[in-house]
C-alpha cells in the first residue's frame, strides 16, 4: 500500500492513514457509527463522552470498537464546576414555556448521575479506546490513566499560553481551537465575568506551532480540503473538524439541526454562556433567547446544562430544532449535505492535495 499524502508525526502518534480528526462533540452527535466511519477512512473518529454515565459511555465505545479495528478516541471535558452566578435568574423558570410546548413537566426529573473525567476515560480505554482528547482544562487529571493503557493524549486549548500548560501537564499533542470554531470555547480558566479571549485559527496556530514542540492540531473553520491545505501551511500537523460532521450520514443530530446548519450565514453564530454556564459558540434560537433573558447563567457549569438537559432530548426526539443546542462554527453554512463520514475525509484529503498542487503550479 503507498504511503498516504499527508503521512506525518501527528499520524505516527495516533497511528492514523489521513491527519483528519472528528471533533468529540458529546451530547449525541458524535455516535458510535460517525466515530468508526472516521476512523475506518483513515482519520481519528472520537467518541464525546462528557456528560454520561459510566456505563453508557463503555457501551458506545464497545460498539465502535465492534465496527471498526481502527484507532478510536475519546473525549472528556476536565472543566471543574463553576460557581452560580446570583445576578442571573433561575433558568429552569425561563425554560417554562418550552417545556409546556413540548409536554414536558414544569420540574425536570433527575438526570442519571454522569461519570467523572477519569471514569469515563478509564471506561472508555477499557472498551477499546487508544487515543484520550481533553477539552476545557488541563489533562493533567487523566495523564495517568493514559500513560497505563499507551494512549496518547490530545489537548485542546484556545491560547498559547494554554499550549504550553498542556505540554506541560503531558499532552502529546494540542489542538489549537480557533475562535471560529463551534462548542464550548477550551479555555482552561474561566474569568468571573465569562469573557474569554478570541484568537482567530489563521493568528492562533503558528503562534502555538512556535511556542511548542508536539504536533499542532488547527480547529475553528475547517470544512473541506482548503481547511487542511491552510492549515498545513500554517505549520499544524492536522485538522480537527466538528462542524462539518455533523451533517454526516451517521451524524446523531436530527434533521432540524442539518437543515441550520446549511442555512447559517457566517455572522449567524454567537457565544454564549446560557447553555451550559461555559462560553459556546452556537446557532441562535427560541432556546437560548430563552436562556439569555435569565442571563448572567445562574446555576454554573455544568448545572447550567442540567437544567434543559430533558428538554434537548425531547426536542431532539420531534426534531424541533428551535429547542436544541445548536452548536456550530462560523463556516457552518459550508456543510451543504450528508455525505457518509468515510467520504468526507476522502475528500478533505483529495482535495487538500489538488489545491497543494495546484498553488505549487501557479
């Protein structure tokens, strides 16, 4: 077999074909079926597992592990909890209305108690996981259970200065997340007042490229063969992609959610600290007008979340996507259909290699 094009030191570290790796976006979107499709294509299918319950996060990382021999990752989020802040207004009050729309009980039942950081790194490494991604703090926490097991561990981090913390805590490699990119905002620190700094991917990923010495992951905007071309001349070593797939074929989402993401514009998306108390970057909707009319987040991170926790899933459930958490990145409107995961990353890697080859003839 030839040596695939973009074969580097990132791909030797996680033993993947193509240096594309899907984003661990917990919640629902990154199923079993979309984390095993990306990495049976040659790139790092991860699986987001923050947020669940021990058991619930082992099953899901088995059943990947049953479609694929390939290399699997997991994702979990080492924030610690963040204080209520008492100038906001109990959500759970503002969600009301939503509720009744949807039938749901004024008081949302108690949700299954979710597993911590290390629990669920050390399930989801005992089902077959390889590789361990950290969001929104140091990996400091889960290094060791990484270390036991051989699997490298991948930061995500949103400033230089998070970089360098990260390779110092044990990260083999970071993901340097652009201010473009959708989700939670991977800051290891959160200031009292929420605002954290915004460092575009195209000023972020060579600064953090220089200041360390693990291969550089570029994230935030990344939604085809372009994305990586750029990246790569930007010094990273790969693309993390979240966005992009979650309009794939095996996709959690619902079709509500597919059908925004093709309609946002660049200037659709906004942060946010309603959803979850963390800032996010996310489609605006009746959900977090809902949420920013109770605003500053009264209850912290993650009880924030918890507290429209059954109502998404119902949402989800009728596909009523004024009612979900519509996270995405500014680029969203570049993910024009639901192509199957496999040939995404075919034709990320396709294409980065036409458009190489092409700025070289010019």
């Amino acid at each position: 077999m030839s040596r695939p094009p973009f074969h580097n030191r990132l791909c030797e570290l996680l033993v993947i074909r193509h240096p594309v790796l899907l984003a661990g976006m917990a919640g629902g979107p990154t199923t079993p079926e979309l984390a095993a499709a990306v990495s049976q294509a040659g790139g790092l299918g991860t699986l987001g597992l923050a947020g669940m319950p021990v058991d619930a996060a082992r099953a899901a990382v088995a059943r990947a592990r049953e479609l694929t021999g390939a290399p699997l990752g997991v994702n979990v989020l080492a924030a610690p909890p963040t204080a209520p802040d008492r100038r906001g207004h109990d959500p759970r009050a503002a969600l009301g209305p939503l509720r009744r729309e949807l039938g749901l009980p004024d008081d949302p039942p108690p949700a299954p108690p979710a597993g911590s950081a290390r629990d669920l790194v050390r399930a989801g490494l005992e089902a077959g996981a390889s590789v361990v991604c950290v969001g929104l703090g140091d990996p400091g926490p889960v290094h060791d259970l990484a270390r036991a097991a051989g699997a490298p561990v991948v930061a995500m981090v949103s400033s230089v200065e998070d970089a360098v913390r990260a390779v110092h805590a044990g990260a083999d490699a970071v993901v340097a997340q652009g201010a473009e990119a959708g989700g939670h905002r991977s800051d290891f620190d959160l200031p009292d007042d929420g605002e954290v700094p915004l460092v575009g991917t195209f000023a972020l990923v060579p600064q953090v490229v220089r200041a360390v010495d693990v291969p550089v992951v570029a994230a935030g905007g990344v939604m085809d063969g372009r994305g990586l071309a750029a990246a790569l001349a930007l010094g990273a070593l790969g693309v993390q992609m979240g966005t992009r797939f979650l309009a794939a074929a095996e996709s959690g989402v619902p079709d509500g959610y597919r059908r925004r993401l093709r309609e946002a514009r660049d200037t659709d998306t906004v942060i946010t600290r309603a959803l979850s108390g963390r800032p996010a970057r996310a489609i605006p909707n009746r959900l977090v007008a809902a949420l920013e009319a109770a605003a500053p987040p009264a209850l912290g991170y993650p009880r924030q979340a918890q507290a429209s926790a059954d109502l998404r899933a119902a949402a989800a459930a009728a596909d009523h996507p004024e009612m979900l958490a519509l996270f995405a990145g500014q680029a969203a409107g570049l993910a024009a259909d639901a192509r199957p995961a496999g040939r995404i990353v075919e034709d990320v890697v396709a294409e980065a290699q036409a458009v190489l080859r092409g700025l070289a003839g010019a």
